[in-house]
C-alpha cells in the first residue's frame, strides 16, 4: 500500500532542530504532528507500506504533479486539525481543486471547526460556507465519507447539507488511537511543592479579556510550582526561545517564564519526557494535554473555544471552563477534584468506531494483522532510531551550548544562502543569456529593416513599376465608366 498523506513533515524523521525550527516543519504547530504520527503507526502494517507527505505550503499542486501522485500512490489522506476558520477558505480551495484532479481515493481522517463557545449559527461566525461545502464535496467523490472531529463539526456539515452516517462520522482527533483500544494507565501521583507541572497555552492571549481568568490562574500558581514548565508548540514560540529572539513584551509577563520555556521537534522526545519527568499537565492547548495523556500524565484542559471543547467532550478528557478559574482555585484544587480516569470510559468503543470508520475507507491497519513478537512495524522502527531531546529555552544553556546552537542555524542559514546564491547566479546567466538573444533579435531586424526600406526605393524608380502602375490606373478608370 503506497500512501501519500497531508503533513508538514514525517514524525518518522529524527531531523536536525535547528534545520526542523528555522524551515518550520511543524505545520505552524508542532501538535500537527501528534495526529499524523498516530495514523502512520496504524497504517504502517509491513514492509512493503510506505507513506510520504505533502506540505500544501511547498508543493505546485499542477496537472504534471497531480499525473505523478495518480501513477504512484493508492491513497491520498487529508488528516486536518481546525481546518474550518475564517483564515483558511484559502487552503480549502486548494484541497479541492487537487482532489478533483486526482483518480486515487482522497480520505479526510479528522477535521473539525473553529468557533467561539459562544456566538449564533455557523453562516454568521464563518463566512466561507462554500469553499467548505467545496471541499467536503470534492473529497466525499473519492471516499465513502469522511471523519470530524465532533458533534460540533457535525452540525455544521448538516447545515450544509451533509448528511450524518452517510456523508460523514465522528471520530474524535486520531492521536488518541495511537495505542489502539487502550491508553496508558494514568500514572499515580501525589502532587507536591517540588511537582513538575506541564503548562500550555498561547502566551499572545494573555492581552483578552476572556483569557484573563486563565492568566491570573497561571500568576499565583507560578509561586505555588517552581518547577513549572511551558510547552511552546506555535512555530514562532519555538524559533523564539531556540535563539534569544524572545519579545520584550514576553520578558516583562508575570505569567510567562522565559527560562521555563521548552519544546519538542519529535512526539517520541515529548511523551518520553511527560513520562519520566511531568506529574501534571494543565492548559488550553488540545494536543499538549493528548500528549500528556498518551504518557499517562494526568491532564486538566481548559478550551477556549468549540473546536478544543468537542473533542474533550467526545474522547472524556478531564476539563474545566475558564469562569471555574477563581480566585481561590489552585492547582492543588483541581488535582484533587478530577476523575483522571475519565479518558479511559467508552476509549474502546470510540477506537471500535474509528476502526470501522478506516475499514469503510478500505485501508489495511495493524490491528487486522497479528504480530507475533508484539511489536509493530511502527515501533520496530522507532526504537532503532535516535531523537533529539528537549528544546530548552536560549536562556537556560550554557555558553558552550549556545554556541553550539548557534553553529547548527549558521550552518543552516548559510547552505540556504549558498542555495539562493546558486539560483541567483543561475538566473543571472539566464538573463543574460535572453538578453543577449534579444539583442541579436534587434539586430537582425533593423538590418531587415534597411533591407527592406532599400527594396521599396529600388522599385519607386523601376520603369516596369512605372508601366504596371499605368495600366493599373487605365483598368480602374475603364471599371468606373462602366
């Protein structure tokens, strides 16, 4: 089975930070790769399996590459995150206008849509209703159906005049299939002083009125948790704290602490590191929580709007609404009160559905396959592979690590420029080389020109002219007579 699916990069990949941050192979947020990672370990059921990605960013989606992925896959997965929002009809036209290019099946494997938890219908809070409708109908003539993340999405998908069942089903966020039918069990931990505590969030947020609870809510717990860190997922948090290029603005918050700044390049780094060092995971980011979860870190998210909501909803992740976030609310609080166990209720039965949804597709998964040894092709292959660790913020390293750090994007930055240099020589020489052509062109026609100019003087003075134009003139008169 030859797959070619929607993505940024191979989660299979162990690429170099530096290369990974400056080209941004994260999507615009490294969580992207959570989902894509998941359907790749259930994809992947032997050797003779491969899967590539398309980075929509980067790729000429024209007839010849169309041609090139029809003679050379069997699938095309479009897994999409929040893909419904006001910013992205752009990307929605493009989906559909390569799918309608394609005769191989095209499969939505998850998407969902963007809206505030509060406001009226769809039409008025997302104004890109065609281009939606477009898309989903593009794909739904290569697929059965295709997958939503929610009941949300759902609705929305009926507003439009698809129908639920037939047209579509929910599915929840495939990177909560990444074992399976089971979760790893929530590790048990009694929360201290000295805890390590993931916190995720954007921290541009912290201007909005209505993300004011949650930030204050992050202020006095920063003194309760020295230990506190912060997942950086957005791209741009990323190459900020990779190389000291951290907004003043930043530096002046009371509720962010750039030396607590870290990331991740790899989903292997970042559940190996929530399950050997972090007790407890809180935060509005959906899958910052998702990888806590699959590390059995207990996980508290806080959504901020429909699209995080339904699918904490859907899959039984322990939540808390923004306005739960008093005064008096500490982490303490919330660790106490939550059912962490929560996500494993009805996990079975949603995975059982997911399953049947791939099987409606047509795809061959690793779970209709037995593997004597227990190890799928997936984790054979991951094992034998070296990730790089976790991404500390600038601040924290030391001289000889940023320097380091800093040869590594020098490097980078300078075979990028030696590539540009190369493509501005070379259109340089082509230029030239037109140029040159043109003025021979010029050339040749102006000594036409005079050729021709010559010829016309020539024969203003031959006597033949002189009688065929007299006889020309006689025919004429003769003509008007008659």
């Amino acid at each position: 089975m030859r797959i070619l699916m929607r993505g940024a990069i191979d989660p299979m990949i162990d690429m170099n930070p530096a290369k990974f941050i400056i080209e941004n192979h994260t999507g615009g947020n490294i969580g992207n790769m959570i989902f894509t990672n998941s359907i790749a370990r259930t994809l992947l059921v032997d050797a003779q399996t491969t899967i590539d990605y398309l980075d929509l960013r980067k790729q000429t989606l024209d007839d010849a590459y169309a041609s090139f992925v029809n003679e050379t896959y069997d699938y095309f997965l479009i897994p999409l995150a929040n893909a419904f929002k006001v910013t992205n009809h752009d990307e929605l036209t493009i989906i559909a206008g390569f799918v309608k290019k394609l005769r191989i099946p095209c499969c939505i494997i998850g998407v969902g849509i963007q809206r505030a938890l509060t406001g009226g219908r769809f039409s008025k809070i997302y104004p890109h209703c065609a281009e939606a409708k477009a898309m989903v109908a593009a794909v739904l003539e290569k697929s059965p159906m295709i997958g939503v993340r929610g009941e949300l999405t759902g609705e929305f998908l009926q507003d439009l005049g698809f129908l639920p069942e037939k047209d579509f089903t929910v599915i929840g966020c495939p990177s909560m299939f990444t074992y399976g039918d089971t979760l790893p069990e929530i590790k048990p931990t009694v929360l201290r002083e000295d805890a390590v505590i993931s916190f995720n969030s954007k921290v541009e947020f912290e201007k909005l009125d209505d993300y004011r609870p949650f930030v204050d809510f992050a202020k006095r717990n920063m003194a309760l948790f020295p230990n506190m860190v912060y997942v950086q997922q957005q791209i741009d948090d990323m190459r900020m704290i990779y190389l000291d290029s951290i907004k003043q603005e930043l530096r002046a918050s009371k509720s962010y602490d750039v030396s607590k700044a870290i990331s991740f390049t790899n989903i292997p780094a970042w559940i190996d590191y929530f399950r050997d060092h972090v007790d407890f995971s809180f935060g509005s980011r959906i899958h910052g929580n998702v990888a806590a979860i699959l590390a059995g870190v207990p996980s508290v998210a806080v959504p901020f709007d429909r699209r995080v909501l339904e699918l904490v909803q859907y899959h039984n992740i322990p939540y808390l609404k923004v306005e739960q976030l008093g005064e008096q609310q500490t982490l303490y609080n919330v660790f106490e009160q939550t059912d962490f166990s929560s996500v494993h209720r009805g996990h079975k039965e949603r995975f059982d559905h997911y399953l049947d949804f791939l099987h409606t597709l047509g795809l061959d998964t690793i779970y209709d396959h037995d593997y004597g040894d227990g190890k799928v092709p997936y984790d054979t292959i991951m094992e034998a592979r070296k990730f790089p660790g976790v991404i500390k913020a600038y601040d924290t390293l030391s001289d000889a690590e940023k320097l380091e750090r800093y040869k590594d994007a020098f490097q980078l930055y300078r075979g990028v420029r030696k590539e540009l240099t190369h493509a501005s020589e070379s259109m340089e020489k082509e230029l030239k080389e037109k140029t040159d052509t043109i003025k021979k062109q010029k050339k040749k026609i102006n000594t036409l020109t005079k050729e021709n100019e010559q010829l016309k003087a020539q024969l203003a003075v031959s006597p033949v002219l002189r009688i065929w134009q007299g006889l020309l003139r006689r025919v004429k008169r003769l003509l008007h007579l008659k």
